[in-house]
C-alpha cells in the first residue's frame, strides 16, 4: 500500500501513511476542512412551504 499523501510505501507505525509528518499532513486537512463532500445546501430556515395552513407554527 502506498501513503495517500506522497506515494511513497506506507510504514506500519503509521498505516495507511509513509510517516508521523504525512499524517499531520493528513489530518490538517480534516480539521481545516479540506475534505468535503459535495452538496446540495437545504433551506434549513424554511423546510416546508409555510403558504400552506397545514405546515404554519401554531
């Protein structure tokens, strides 16, 4: 298996990674948000039509 970050083969105390550095490599990324998913953005302010009676807040 090769490191996800440089290629390089992956050593063992640091499976999937070739070293400590390409695993704070790594996890960097996750905490500043690099790695998403995309997306689409919901409407959390209105999630049904409020035009409706049925769906108005009592």
């Amino acid at each position: 298996m090769s490191c996800p970050i440089c290629g390089r083969k992956a050593d063992e105390k640091y499976k999937p990674f070739c070293s400590r550095r390409c695993a704070d490599i790594d996890l960097g990324k996750w905490l500043t948000g690099s790695y998403t998913i995309p997306a689409e953005a919901i409407d959390d302010e209105n999630p049904e039509d409020l035009s409706d009676p049925k769906h108005r807040p009592q």
